[in-house]
C-alpha cells in the first residue's frame, strides 16, 4: 500500500517522461513580465513629471495668446478703454510670473528627482506636490473665469441687437479654458 501511495496516480501518456523533481513551468515568462511591467510603470511614472513641466509653458502660451486677442480686439490703444487695458496686462504678466514659479517647483519638486518615481529612495526630500496643484489649479479657474468675464461689457456696449451680443459673448467664451 505504502508504494502505491509514493508512486505516481497512474502510467504517462506515451512518449512522455516524468520529471516531478523539476517540472516545468513558466518562471522565466513571469518574470520576465514582471521586470517588463516595473520598466513600463517607472518610465510612465518619470513621464508623468515630465508632462506636468511642459504643461505649464503650453498653457501660459495659450493664456498669453488668448489675451493678446483681447488687447489687440479690445484695446487697440490704450486711450480706448484703460481700465481694460490694465486688466488684460495684469492677467498676462500673472499668468507669465505664476507659470514660471510653477515651472521652478516643478523641476525641484523632489531631490534627488529619481525620489519622484523611486519611492524606495529614503535620503533626500520632496515639497508637497499637492499644494503645487492646487495653487495650479486655483489659478487656473480664476484666470480662466476673468478671461470670460473680460470681453462681456466692450461686448455688450456695441451696437447691436441683443441676440447678436449674447452670441459675441459665447463665441468669445469658447476661447477660455
């Protein structure tokens, strides 16, 4: 009885030898996958810091760009409408001093910046990245609501029926944002 327990349950198919010491199996193949998935996910994670560097000029650029509009549309001399005039230099040199400090905390967001995507580094330190996006985002909104509010009252004081105001004011406001 003692054999037949030690022994295998039943013969092989033929042409198939048993080899319970080493069977085979598919090690290699996981590993391989899963060294492959930790590559992926740490060039993903080092990218996603690059993005949020260069997220920051492109959309300083838009905003400058959208209210170079407005000034050259709006203003086109200062003697027109100067509390506008004002307001439209004040959102383009804010959006231009913000983003440049918000590309500075960006690039010293952690050192050394392998920390960023490495958290099994423990030497070195990292700023709150979250007190980065939301100062970023809070920015963002209210920038983006004076951007809308800003060409509404030059809009709204042309001469023209009301329907046709209302629809200069939602051409411009899909500009913003």
């Amino acid at each position: 009885m003692q054999a037949l327990l030690n022994g295998p349950a039943g013969k092989p198919p033929s042409g198939i030898i048993p080899n319970f010491d080493s069977p085979p199996n598919l090690d290699t193949v996981n590993i391989v996958v899963v060294a492959l998935c930790v590559t992926v996910a740490t060039i993903a994670v080092s990218w996603v810091n690059v993005v949020s560097i260069v997220y920051c000029p492109i959309i300083c650029l838009v905003k400058v760009s959208i209210l170079l509009q407005y000034l050259r549309i709006f203003v086109p001399n200062r003697k027109g409408n100067m509390l506008l005039y004002l307001a439209i230099h004040a959102l383009i040199w804010s959006a231009l001093v913000f983003y440049f400090i918000d590309i500075l905390f960006e690039l010293v967001l952690c050192s050394p910046r392998e920390k960023i995507w490495n958290k099994l580094i423990i030497t070195g330190h990292c700023f709150d990245a979250n007190a980065v996006n939301i100062a970023s985002g809070l920015f963002n909104v209210v920038s983006d609501f004076a951007m809308l509010v800003l060409p509404m009252a030059p809009i709204w004081k042309l001469q023209l029926p009301p329907k046709k105001k209302l629809l200069m004011i939602a051409i411009f406001a899909t500009g913003v944002g």
